[in-house]
C-alpha cells in the first residue's frame, strides 16, 4: 500500500484532514502526525515529527499544513535529507518533484482552497523524479547540509 505522512499546524489541521480523506480514498496508507483541532501550536515541532519518520524510512514522502506553508517548509528543510517545496501553484508542485525530488510538499491553508490543494497533492504524488543533471545538483545540496564550502 502506498504510504505518505501528513502533518499541520491550528492554521492547517482543517485542510490537512481533507487532504487526509482525499488520499485515503485513493487508497494511501496515511500516518497523521497531527495537530487535529484549532489549539494554537507551534509548527515546527509537527514538521519534526513528520520529517523523521521520512528519515526513518517510514515513508517517502510527506505534506505539511500551515497558514502560508512558509513556517512548515522553513522547519523541514532543516532535517537532513529533507526537500521541502512550499507550492501554490501545480506546475510547482509537478516540478519538485521531477527536478528537486522533493519528499515534502509545504502548503497553505490561507493561501490556497481545498480544490487547489488537492490538485497541488495530486501534481506532487503522481510526478517521479527525473534523474540526469539533476542528481549533481541535489549532491550539492548535501554537501552544504555537510558544511562543505561550494
Ligand atoms: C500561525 O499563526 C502561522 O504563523 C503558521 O500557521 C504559519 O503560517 C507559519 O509559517
């Protein structure tokens, strides 16, 4: 079954549940990391819980939820191994993943609806990463992530 890690902050947790409901009915496994009510939080600590259960091989891939998906994709990016893309638009959301094979997609709830959300989810899971020139290009990301000079 294919798995994905949802995560979302107060600002998110209302377009996460439907984002939840949208990829259950297309048949994922969905691991739900919270937050689930409208209690203020603090984002980055659900973008750790989501980002090392992808370290940890649980799934390959995640989306986090909050008011612009700016925070979220901040807090990401910070784990290693993490490539975080805050998208509102498709072509983004397709593109992460073909060039920047991003595992994370970051969204927000007051940025995008629901109908642009769940299109934003469908462009990133249905789109591979393409390889090539780009995998140069991701190994020095990690060399920066190494502290090494460029
Ligand atoms: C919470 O008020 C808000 O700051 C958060 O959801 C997010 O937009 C941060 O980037």
């Amino acid at each position: 079954m294919k798995k994905i890690i949802l995560g979302a902050d107060h600002g998110g947790y209302e377009l996460k549940n439907i984002i939840k409901s949208h990829l259950e009915s297309k048949g994922f496994d969905v691991i739900d990391v919270g937050t689930n009510d409208a209690q203020s939080c603090d984002y980055p600590i659900f973008a750790s819980r989501l980002c090392k259960k992808i370290q940890s091989g649980d799934s390959e891939l995640g989306i986090l939820v909050c008011g612009t998906g700016i925070g979220m994709s901040m807090a990401a990016n910070k784990h290693r191994g993490i490539r975080a893309a805050c998208c509102s638009d498709t072509f983004s959301a397709r593109l992460t993943r073909l060039h920047n094979n991003a595992n994370v997609l970051c969204m927000g709830a007051r940025v995008v609806g629901a109908g642009l959300a769940i299109d934003l989810v469908e462009a990133f899971i249905n789109a591979e990463f393409e390889g090539d020139r780009h995998i140069k290009r991701l190994s020095l990301i990690e060399d920066i992530e190494n502290g090494k000079e460029l």
